[in-house]
C-alpha cells in the first residue's frame, strides 16, 4: 500500500512494540535519536499502586532507542491519536513529541512519540538494576504483575533482535 500525504507514524519502544491497540499499514524496526528506554515511570495502576508502584517504561532524555515505527493511514489519524492519548496521557507523566526515525530500510519518518516529563512526580529517574528488579518482583496492578510486563517486553525485544542490556540485567535478576 502506498504511503498517502496523511499518513502517520507511531515510534513504540515498550508495551506498545507488542500491544499496539490499533490498526495500522506498515512496521518497520526504528531508531529514535536523544532518547533511550528506560524502566524510570513509578506506575500507579497498571503495573503497581500508589500504596506500592510498579516500574514502567519510559522514552528518557540521552542515547538513543530501537523500537518499532508503526505506519496508520490518514484516514485512521485522529481515531489512533484519541486512544494513543487516552492510553499514555492518563496521569501525564508522558509528553507527546514528534520524533524524527531512522527505519531500518533506511527511510527517515517523523513520528508522535512518548517521552516521559522529568519534571513529573511519578518519574523514578536512574535506577540501579537491582533496585529496579526488587521493585518489579513485588509490584501489580490493574494489568497485571510488573514482572510479567517487563519479561514479555524482553521477549518482544528479543524477536525484534533489539539488545537492550540494562533491561536484560533486569531480567536476568528477576529470573534468580
């Protein structure tokens, strides 16, 4: 199908990567610049409570970020950004940004993103793996265990041949 002038993109790099939620036409492997995944969103429903809050992916300030670039027709544009609010912005601890991609076939694409607000109260900043993995084994919310969240994340990154080592730390600790 050809990309038309209104199409869009969408740059996931954690749940979304796996659950996107919504249709669209092409996915590509992308690379996010000044950005990199980081487990730095205490979570407060979803994956913990406010009593005990989980850890969840955030798009942080530095590196950069391999992920997955979801192309959604123009005519889907406004329904895809309606749910993509309502999924990300409940508490808003993400900001919605345009970030330029680099595909993996090469292509540049500008595409809506979430990147977390250092400024939010709910942002848990640099964690230390173990720390971070002590967090997860004992947090559940809403959608489930945190640790199941963030193991299917790493299983979704495997297939996707994305090396993400800290989170791999993480992993392999919740693992002993």
């Amino acid at each position: 199908m050809a990309a038309d002038m209104d199409d869009f993109w969408v740059f996931g790099y954690g749940s979304l990567m796996w659950n996107p939620g919504f249709d669209f036409v092409e996915r590509h492997a992308a690379r996010a610049f000044g950005y990199r995944r980081a487990l730095c969103v205490r979570s407060y429903v979803h994956r913990g409570t406010p009593e005990h809050p989980g850890l969840v992916l955030g798009l942080d300030q530095g590196g950069s970020c391999l992920g997955a670039a979801f192309r959604v027709t123009g005519d889907d544009k406004a329904a895809v950004l309606d749910y993509l609010r309502a999924r990300e912005l409940v508490t808003h601890v993400y900001k919605e940004r345009s970030l330029t991609l680099l595909l993996g076939d090469g292509r540049r694409v500008d595409a809506t993103g979430y990147v977390v607000d250092r400024a939010h109260e709910q942002y848990a900043g640099a964690i230390a793996a173990e720390e971070a993995a002590r967090i997860v084994a004992t947090s559940s919310g809403r959608s489930g265990h945190n640790r199941d969240y963030v193991l299917n994340t790493l299983d979704h990154l495997r297939e996707m041949r994305i090396r993400d080592r800290w989170l791999e730390q993480v992993g392999r600790l919740l693992s002993v």
